[in-house]
C-alpha cells in the first residue's frame, strides 16, 4: 500500500504491516454466502493484490481453529480462537529469488496486541 494508506490507518499494530483490517470489520467477510462475496468485501478494505492471499489465510486459520478446538477441549480454561473477534495485519519478505515473496498474516486481539496467532 501507499504512505497514504499508512497515513489514513495509522492504527497498525505491527512496524512492518501493509494493512491492517480492523475487528470491526472481519465479521462482514467472514459472514459472506460464498468465496465471491467475500473477496469482494475484502477487496474494498484492502484491494485486490492481497484479497485472494487474505481469504487464503483466513481459511487456513479456520483449519487450525478446528484442530486447536478438538485437541483442548479439556484445558480449563478451554482455548478459544474466534476469528470474527480478531483484527488482522499483513507483511511482507522478498526472498533471495524476486520472484518469491513471504506473506505473514497476523490474526491478534486488539485488547491484548501481543496475543497474536501468524499464518505464513
């Protein structure tokens, strides 16, 4: 994204994030009926050079969720991740070859910013 970006969402928790999608915003592409609807809504708060890699991201933080919630259910008190609660920052590392690149995708409770999960 642009300085203006950075200038207008200056409430990124991370140095080294490009955009930040605020909790307030996640539960409207999460909720989306299908894939479309919500590359388009994530389109509108990021464009659309990292929507698909967002929605990407999302689903395997969804996976990941599933197995956490499975493996402690015991724990008390129980682990709970609720993704529609969770703001979300993005990064990005050029790897040696230019046409590679590392996408980290953090998904971290804005109360507590250091409680974070990353998806790479």
């Amino acid at each position: 994204m642009t300085e203006s970006y950075h200038g207008i969402h200056s409430n990124l928790q991370f140095p080294s994030s490009i955009f930040n999608i605020n909790r307030k915003d996640v539960p409207a592409f999460l909720s989306g009926p299908d894939v479309k609807q919500q590359e388009t809504i994530v389109e509108r708060l990021i464009g659309s050079e990292y929507a698909l890699h967002l929605l990407l991201a999302v689903e395997a933080a969804k996976q990941l969720v599933a197995e956490w919630t499975k493996a402690v259910q015991q724990w008390s008190p129980p682990l709970t991740l609720d993704l529609s609660i969770c703001s979300i920052d993005r990064s990005v590392e050029f790897l040696q070859n230019p046409e590679r690149r590392l996408l980290r995708f953090w998904f971290y409770s804005e109360d507590v910013p250091e409680d974070w999960r990353g998806i790479q």
